[in-house]
C-alpha cells in the first residue's frame, strides 16, 4: 500500500523546496513578489470595513513595490491582526506551534500543524516554507516582528472574542454552503437567525465576505439574489447555470445534519457506505488502519467531486484508487460501482439538499 498522506504532502507542499534563511522585515518584504504584498495589504482593509484604506492599497497597485512595502511596515499590527480574527480558532494552537518552533527543523507529526494551515500561511505571505520528503521535516519561517505581533494577539482577548464569534458564524454558513453547494443570502439567513441566533444580515454578509478571503467560497449577485457558492464553482457562469438547473425546494436539516454533511460524516451512517467498507475488508484485509486515507481522499473527493460532474469525479476515483489499493481494472470498476451507490444516498447539490 502507498503512504498517501506522504503524497498530498510532497503535492502540496512541494519537494525539497529552496532552502530559506532567517531574515529580517526589510529583507523579507523586499524578496517577496509585488502582487503578494498588494494580496497582504487587501486583505486587512476588507476584514477592518477600512475602505479609505483599500482606496490608499488600490493605488498602490500602480507604485514601485518600496511604497507598497513602506505602507505594509506601517499597517503591520492591522495585517496580521486581521488574519487572528478570521482564521479557525483551532489554528491559534496551531499558530503559537509555528512560532515556538519558529525557523528550526522539525518533523511534521511533531509540529501539530494542519497542512491546511501551512498552505494558508504560505499563500498570504506570512511564512516561508521548507519541506523535505525523505526526512519528513518542515522549517517554517517568519520575521522576528510578525513573532512579536502575533504573540501580543494570542494576550488580546477582545480579538479572540471576536474570532470565536466569526467562526461560530462562518463554520454554519460554510456547513450550509456545503450542503446545498449555492444558497442564496436570504434561505442562508432565514436559516441561521432559526438555528444559530440573531444577526444583522449586512454584518452576515460581511463575515461571510471576509472569511471567503480565506476560504475561497465565492459570492455572486445574479438577477437581484446574493448567491453565495461552494468553492467547488471556479466559474461563474457555470454556478449561474448550476443554480438556475435547481427546480427543487431546498431541504431542511438539523444544525447538527447540516454539519456532519459538511464534513462527510453523515455518510458514514449510509448503508451503501457501509457495503463500501465491508469490500474492502472482506478483499483486501488490514485495510481499517487507512480507512481514514481512503474516506478523505477517495471516498470524500468522489462526493465532492459528483456534484457538479459525475465525470470528473469517475476520472479521479479511478486514477487515485490505484495509489492507494493493488487492483486490477474489474476490481476498479466494482469499487466505483459501489461509490456510485453512496452517491445515490447523499444530498445532491443539483436537488437543493434533496437525496
């Protein structure tokens, strides 16, 4: 069997990456691309609702990249203030790990440290990266004033209150996005004011907003709705077909439904789900200590996939059950066979939530 999880790894964060060196702000701001600043920059004047600010990034877009580092040094505290607010509250724990273990060579299992979260560090410019396969190691690395920044946040309980509050927000909305793959803003906020609690629907809107900074679900404005849609719709105008193909009314679950649909757990009750597993245990023995490997990356992944192309998701599970299982071409169609039928169980996005 392959060691899948050393796969996504080498995949996502790539191999034996250049080696970083300790440097200071100057230095590091200066060795970054321009468009990653503006990308830092941006961000923080969403989040904060400063729209003079934005105004100021916006024009910066067209200066020399010393005045868009100069105004960077300056909003510092703002920046990386703003990414506290947003960022899943278990990532803080992760967070304070990176920057105990700030710049030294650490195996990955001992980090604690989701993958997910390193990417997220790497694609807004707060750290560098430096992985290496064989050793299964990691060096992360940022300047001494993000350490000192970051630490005055995780002291600044107002700013945890709040990242609590959002991710109590955004952590059902992303649950109902995921079930329904396009909601608008009014079912979103119909269903959240019944199950979650009061809130202005402007201030609903503009979590959601911000986080999708992050997250990278997508918001539309389609015939006077607000649609907001999974990540899954890279295009518009294939959302905008997506959402006008569903004739359907949305289904209604739980708050506890909607998050195990979210996460995939909810399959995991499905009895095509558990015919799945029973094959695989019944043919290929010793198969329950990757069990997790194969829910998440087969199993979740095809799921995902299906809704919007049944296709795409054959294509996928068929070129990544062989990283993972040694079969031949009958046995992969036997195990697609019984995907397709877990699909078959599952809320369909295509259907509003509907089996």
């Amino acid at each position: 069997m392959i060691e899948l999880e050393q796969i996504i790894k080498e995949e996502l964060l790539g191999v034996n990456n250049k080696k970083i060196k300790e440097e200071n702000l100057k230095e590091y701001l200066t060795s970054l691309k321009k468009e990653e600043l503006i990308k830092m920059a941006i961000s923080q004047t969403f989040i904060d609702k400063n729209y003079f600010d934005l105004y100021k990034v916006n024009n910066l877009k067209n200066k020399a990249k010393k005045e868009i580092i100069d105004y960077i040094t300056e909003k510092l505290d703002k920046i990386l203030e703003s990414f506290i607010k947003i960022i899943k509250t278990e990532e803080i724990e992760q967070l304070e790990n990176v920057i105990k273990n700030n710049g030294k060579k650490i195996l990955f299992d001992d980090l604690k440290v989701s993958i997910r979260f390193i990417l997220l560090l790497k694609n807004f410019s707060l750290a560098k990266v430096e992985y290496k396969n064989k050793e299964d190691s990691l060096k992360i690395f940022m300047p001494k004033e993000f350490v000192d920044i970051f630490n005055n946040c995780f002291k600044n309980k107002k700013l945890l209150e709040l990242n609590n509050y959002n991710n109590k927000v955004y952590n059902y909305v992303r649950d109902v996005i995921n079930t329904y793959g396009i909601v608008t803003l009014d079912k979103l906020y119909e269903l959240f004011e019944s199950q979650m609690f009061k809130i202005d629907k402007k201030d609903l809107k503009h979590i959601i907003e911000i986080v999708t900074i992050y997250e990278e679900e997508h918001i539309y404005e389609y015939n006077g709705e607000t649609l907001l849609c999974s990540v899954e719709f890279g295009d518009e105008d294939y959302a905008l077909y997506f959402y006008d193909s569903q004739k359907m009314d949305y289904k209604r679950y739980s708050k506890e439904d909607y998050k195990n649909i979210s996460s995939f757990k909810y399959v995991e009750k499905l009895k095509a789900y558990k015919k799945f597993v029973n094959y695989l245990c019944r043919n290929y023995g010793g198969i329950s200590e990757d069990l997790e490997y194969i829910n998440d990356f087969i199993v979740y992944d095809y799921l995902a996939s299906a809704q919007t192309s049944i296709e795409t998701a054959d294509y996928n599970f068929r070129a990544n059950i062989v990283k993972i299982l040694e079969v031949n071409n009958g046995e992969i169609e036997e195990l697609l066979k019984l995907m397709k039928n877990i699909f078959k169980e599952y809320p369909k996005w295509i259907k509003r939530g509907n089996v």
